[in-house]
C-alpha cells in the first residue's frame, strides 16, 4: 500500500509501507531507501 509522510515542514515522501512504529512514526520503502517520518492524513475533499 502507498503512503505519503512528511520529514519536515515542507518535504514529504511517498513509497510502500514497511510498518508503524511506537512513535506514530512510519516506514515507507522507496527502492532500496528507507524514510521516516509522520503520516499525512487523508482529508476529505
């Protein structure tokens, strides 16, 4: 499944999802790159 993150203020990241941690931070898969970061809520348009 794709999920989007945030690792800052203005960068964000979108790759598979790995797994959720602790924190409430997760890890998405973007080829060989691991990122984490906090989810992006889904709004409803």
């Amino acid at each position: 499944m794709l999920r989007t993150i945030t690792l800052g203020s203005c960068v964000s990241v979108q790759g598979i999802f790995e797994r959720q941690l602790e924190n409430g931070k997760i890890l998405v898969r973007v080829g060989k790159l691991v990122f984490e970061g906090f989810p992006i809520n889904k709004e409803a348009a």
